[in-house]
C-alpha cells in the first residue's frame, strides 16, 4: 500500500495507520491464526493489524491505532484481498483449469504430499506429458492491483511460445511452464543442441531473460526460480515446493539477486536446517572481529573470490583491480582471522561464515 | 521529452531506523545527462529504482514531465531501463530482442521494423540482427540491450552501472558510445556509475551521494574545482585529492598553514576569507590535487613561499605523467602527478612547490569547503 493510500486510510479511520513487518511468531503471539490470509485482522489491545502480505516467516501488517467495528474489519479485509485471487466471471476455460492445478498443488504441499502426481480428474493432464521448463516466478511489485490472469498468460505466450502453462499459485505467484524445446532454440540454427552440461546455463540465461521481460515490460521487481525439465504430471507438487524453497533461500542469503537456482543453493538449504542456537555458537567461536564483515570491501571480495572458485587472477579480473591488490586483502583476512581462503579447509569455513553473517546481517 | 523532478524524495525500508534515500531534491532538465555516482550503499540506485518505480517511494513527490508519477507501474512511466545485468533474451535474435517491447506495446508491425533497423544502425549492429545472444560479444551484448531501450523512444533513460560487466577496454569505448548517443537522441538520462571517471566523463551534471544524503550537484568542472566538502573533494579525483591537516597562522601579515614538513604562505584572497571567518589560529585540513604539487623549476622558482621537500616513497611511471607517492608531508602519504619526463626515482629527496592559488581548505569538524560555503 503506498503512502498515499496510506494517508487516506489514516483519514477514513480517523486514527494514525502505519505499515509494519513482523515476523511470523509475533503475529501468532497475539493470537493469529497459523495460516492467515490477506486481509485478515487482529484486534489488540489498542490497535488492530491487519494482514497485507505473509510472506514465509515475516508477515506485513498494517497497523491501525484504533479499535475497528466489525463492518470496518470486514470491509478493509475484503479490500486487501486479492483481486484477482479466485477466478472471475468470464474466465477462460485455461484459466479455471489453471486455477484448479494450481488449489490441487497448494493443497498437496499443505499436505506434505509433494511426491503426488496429477490426478487424471484434471483436463490439463493430457498435456502436461512432454518435457517442460518449470519457471517459478513471485512478484513483488508494490502495486495494489495483481494482474490478471488473462494478461499475464498473453504476456508469457508472446516471450516463451504457444506451447506452454500458466498457473496461479498463491497471492503474485505463479508457475510458468515452458516447452523444453526452448533449450534447443537458445543456439543458433547452425549450431548443435546444448550439450548436458550447459542445460544449467542455457536454464539460467532463459531465467535471467524472463526476469528482465517481467521487470522491465511488464509488473516490476520480482524474483524467478528455474528447475532442470520435468514431466509435469509426475513432480508438479515437488518441483514447485523445490523452487519456492529455492526463491526463499535465495532471497535469504543473497540479498540483491533475483534469480535463484536450485542447483545453487544446496549450501544454504542445509545451513538453513542447523537450529539458530548453534548457527550462533558457531559464529561467535569462528568471528575473531565481529567487524570483519561489515567493510562492504571485504564482502565483495569473498563473494566474486568464491565466485570465481577460488582463482586469485580470474577474481582480480573480475573485481578490476590488480593481482596484488586482492593478495593483499587476503592477507589482510589471514592476519585478522587466522583463516586463509586460498587453503579449502579455511575457504569451507569462511564460505559459511560469509552465509550466515548475511542472515545475522539481515536479521 | 521530458524532465524529472524529485521532491523532498525518501526511502525507508520497512524495520530500517534509517533511511536510504534522505530528502533528495533534484530538478533534472529535459535531455539532460544526469549522472549519479558515489560509493557502494550511497543510495544512488535506490533512487534510479524509484525512478523506475522498481522501489517505493517512501515520502515525496516524483515528477516525470508535469505529472506525478509515484503510484503509476513502471511500465506506464514512459521510460526504458539499461541496467548492469542487462539480460537478454537469449532465445530470441536480436531483432526479436528489440522488437519484443514493442510488439508487447501493440505497435504495428511496420513501425516496429523501422524503429529496429534505425536503431541497429544508430548502434552499428545491423548485421547481427539475426544472431542468438549466445553468440555475441559482451559489447555487442551490450549494444543490444541499449538498442532494445532505444526503440522505446521514452521520455527518460534509465541506467544503472550498465557498463559493469565490461572490460576495461571495451567500458571506454561504450562510455564515449553512450555519451555519443545520447546527444544524438536527445533524451534525458540518469545513469548510476561508482566509476567517477565515467560520470566525469559522461555527465552534464553529477550528483554525488553518500549515505543516502545528496552532496552536492554541479557540472564536472565544478565538482572537481570546487567542491563542497572533503567528500566530494576525495572522491572526484584520480588519483585523489592530497589532505593534510595543519594550522594557520598569521606571521608578518600574512596567513600561513603550517604541518609536519609544510610551511607555506596563504595567497591574499583566501587568507582575506579565513581571517574573516576566525580561522586563524585553528586546525584545518588542506586540499592540494596531486597535478598542482609542482617540480619544474620555472614553477619552484616563481612560487618561493610554497615550497616544500619530500621523499619519493614510491614512483609509478605511466609514460605521459608519473606519479610520486611523497613522504614528509603531513602525517599520510601525499600523491604528486608530475611530467612522465622528469627522471624522478624512488629513495630520492625532492622540491616541490604547491600552486597555493588551486588549495582548498576544510573545517575539520563540519568538513566543509570554508572557501566554497
């Protein structure tokens, strides 16, 4: 809700309105439902909250300092709902198949019974046999108004071809199935199809290209996750719960990326798991200076160093600056912490002190 | 064509104390070139992204042209973006690259052909026209990308560290290719750079951020001549500009700053401020660039009261100019810019005159440019 909006909601309640992120725990502290929805509210003792957006373990909430009515409750809640979260009138026959793939999916994971496969009640099956590209893309566009399905899907028919799937998933999140014959068309007529190994890159090129095509033509800032090809109507439910897992470790560790790939983030995923109290205790017995992280310097050179897995010269290249320069910083951290990333035993370390220290960081 | 104005623009981010973007007030004038630079973190494409409606704006007004454009999609602000991960669409040539915004924008088929081939050539990439991205260069890459903004014709360009991925070789080259082209369309653009070699180089105007804080907007000339305070003063500048910090003090009628190994006399004119302002008698830092520290001896013998001596720690040979690295000067190393020719080696002792009438002097507490304010 932008600060206009804002504003006006001030006047109509007649009471201060702020928007605020809390996390998950605060919200079912003070009696939240466990699995809310937009436009749900909660009344405190001097204030109501109202739910703008769950997202995993932060929830944005609108924060009213008055006590609401109950029609004002209801009105305000149905206002945030989103528009264009159940089918409308006149929807496409795509667009109710789509819809109903995509409650079968979100019941499935609810569930947690992501090794389902499509059910033959669903008229989509039939075509959801061949090999296809999963691209999972969320939407972050500080925007009131969702697009409409109808939009959308004419918008992905024009960047990826004909032959493909758009699924609402939940509130500006949806699966977007493309053909893998995709991957053949990355390369030049004259040139042969990608060879195994270069699928990964091909995938992340075609995930980096649809991220710049939603940004920039059409609803803003978003995040994108690719899987490697599937056959649909056998790992629809994990693959999605895999790349929404994928965009969540991706956006926790590394702040400022907005495509994520599963293949990417196996590091995260396990260091993800480790309980909070030992995560800690590992950082304070490796962090010699709790400084250490925060010259921007020192972080940037790890990142593109680890990036260019390990390589003094190709890191210096890739940084701009000379070989000697970045031999000194290193050094630097050797005195400083006693860890030297060009030895892989102090790289796995540091690497995973870098992880976790931007997850403290963020916190 | 149109200008953009920011006002009173902020950017909080939710459970942030502190705000990103402060205040930020700019007029930017129709087809002006608008550069905004400063470190990482300063908030400059934070600013660019609200710009494209990629961010929030917290508080303020944004302008583009004579409408206010906060709550309006990025895609409906009539502006095209080039950014650092300029990410083509790799299945499609690069006439369908270009070709894609508009297509998307129901333009007609034969409009969108002559805005392609017009800009392929603007760009000189006609030939590739029919090649996947796969197989071009990262300047071709690069072209494309500029190409697919092009055919837009919007009334802003957007850029932000577009040149980043590039090699030093090629990043020069795209720079006067960008500059050039932008002067042909006649567009305003705001292009975001960490690089001050390219927003000196580029800008009409830059505006230097730091902290989320504008320090000062001003042509390249000004910025580099007279800059605000110590910031913009060691930032535009390479190498940078030398501070040593000192006292000044009146001696036979005249005002001298005094440190380790420099005792020079003020010129009137400037003397004439800081006596003004009470500075005599207080700690202030000089600025002296490394090219007005001077060794020919024309210039030591015309500048005898601001003469000082040093020793050559370190000497770097670019051919056309040498850089000396002096010590003896204050309490941190000072960088003289010399002529290449001079034969001037490490271990040496050497004389130098600073041309006193380029210095600039700061508060050290407030660290502004007491002669500017």
């Amino acid at each position: 809700m932008n600060k206009s909006k804002l504003q006006r909601l001030q006047q109509l309640v007649g009471a201060p309105v702020e928007v605020r992120v809390i996390p998950r725990t605060e919200w079912e502290q003070a009696g939240g439902s466990k699995h809310p929805e937009t436009g749900d509210c909660l009344e405190r003792a001097d204030s109501s909250w109202l739910l703008a957006k769950a997202d995993g373990s932060e929830f944005k909430v609108i924060d009213i300092r008055a006590k609401l009515t109950p029609l004002e409750r209801e009105l305000l809640g149905w206002a945030l709902k989103p528009v264009n979260a159940k089918p409308q009138a006149g929807a496409s026959d795509s667009e109710r198949q789509a819809r109903k793939l995509g409650d079968w999916i979100e019941q499935c994971i609810a569930a947690g019974d992501v090794r389902a496969e499509v059910p033959n009640q669903f008229e989509l099956r039939n075509r959801l046999f061949d090999g296809m590209i999963p691209f999972l893309l969320q939407n972050e566009q500080a925007d009131d108004r969702e697009p409409s399905y109808a939009e959308l899907e004419k918008v992905f028919r024009s960047f990826i071809s004909d032959d493909m799937f758009l699924v609402p998933l939940r509130e500006r999140e949806w699966l977007v199935l493309g053909s893998d014959r995709l991957l053949a068309e990355v390369d030049s007529p004259e040139e042969d199809a990608p060879e195994q190994d270069e699928t990964k890159e091909v995938l992340y090129s075609l995930a980096t290209g649809l991220h710049q095509m939603f940004t920039e033509e059409w609803g803003g800032e978003c995040h994108v996750a690719v899987g490697m090809p599937i056959i649909p109507t056998e790992s629809l439910v994990q693959t999605v719960s895999t790349l929404r897992e994928t965009v969540y470790l991706g956006r926790r560790f590394h702040i400022g990326m907005q495509v994520h790939l599963p293949w990417m983030v196996h590091l995260e995923r396990l260091l993800s798991g480790i309980p909070e109290s030992t995560r800690a205790r590992f950082m304070e017995e490796m962090m010699g200076r709790p400084d250490l992280f925060t010259e921007p310097e020192t972080i940037t050179t790890l990142d593109a160093f680890f990036a260019m897995d390990c390589n003094v010269s190709e890191t210096a290249k890739k940084l701009f600056i000379h070989r000697n320069t970045l031999l000194y910083r290193l050094d630097k951290l050797k005195q400083e912490t006693g860890l030297d990333v060009r030895s892989f035993n102090d790289a796995v370390l540091v690497r995973i002190m870098l992880l976790l220290y931007k997850v403290t960081k963020r916190k | 064509m149109a200008g953009v104005r920011l006002e009173h623009v902020y950017k909080k981010y939710p459970g942030s104390d502190k705000a990103s973007v402060t205040d930020f007030n700019l007029d930017i004038q129709d087809k002006e070139f608008l550069v905004l630079v400063g470190p990482s973190g300063c908030g400059k494409s934070t600013t660019l992204r609200m710009i494209a409606g990629l961010e929030e704006i917290s508080e303020g007004k944004l302008y583009i042209g004579d409408r206010v454009v906060n709550d309006v999609a990025p895609k409906d602000r009539d502006i095209a973006m080039v950014f650092q991960s300029y990410a083509l669409y790799p299945h499609m040539n690069v006439y369908q690259n270009m070709a894609f915004g508009l297509k998307l924008r129901k333009f007609r088929k034969d409009e969108i052909d002559r805005r392609v081939r017009e800009a392929a050539r603007t760009l000189e990439i006609e030939h590739l026209l029919d090649r996947k991205p796969k197989a071009l260069s990262g300047g071709q890459r690069q072209r494309v990308a500029l190409g697919r903004a092009i055919v837009r014709e919007p009334q802003v360009f957007l850029m932000d560290e577009p040149l980043s991925n590039l090699d030093a070789k090629l990043r020069t080259q795209m720079r006067a290719n960008i500059s050039k082209l932008m002067k042909r369309l006649e567009t305003t653009c705001i292009y975001v750079t960490h690089d001050q070699i390219e927003a000196m180089t580029m800008g009409d105007r830059i505006v230097v951020m730091k902290d989320g804080f504008i320090q000062q907007a001003a042509t390249p000339e000004e910025l580099y001549n007279h800059p605000i305070n110590l910031f913009v003063a060691g930032f535009i500048g390479a190498p940078a500009m030398n501070f040593i910090t000192g006292q000044l003090v009146e001696e036979g009628g005249s005002v001298h700053f005094k440190a380790t190994g420099v005792n020079v006399e003020v010129p009137e004119g400037k003397a004439k401020v800081l006596r003004s302002k009470g500075y005599i008698g207080r700690e202030v830092i000089i600025g002296v660039r490394p090219e007005d520290l001077h060794e020919e001896p024309v210039f030591i013998e015309a500048s005898p009261k601001s003469i000082v001596n040093a020793s050559i720690e370190v000497s770097e040979n670019l051919g056309h100019e040498m850089y000396l690295y002096l010590n003896g000067l204050g309490k941190d190393s000072v960088i003289a810019r010399i002529d290449g020719r001079s034969g001037l080696q490490e271990g040496q002792n050497v004389k130098l005159a600073i041309d006193m009438n380029k210095i600039h002097v700061f508060d050290t507490e407030s660290e502004l440019n007491i002669l500017e304010n």
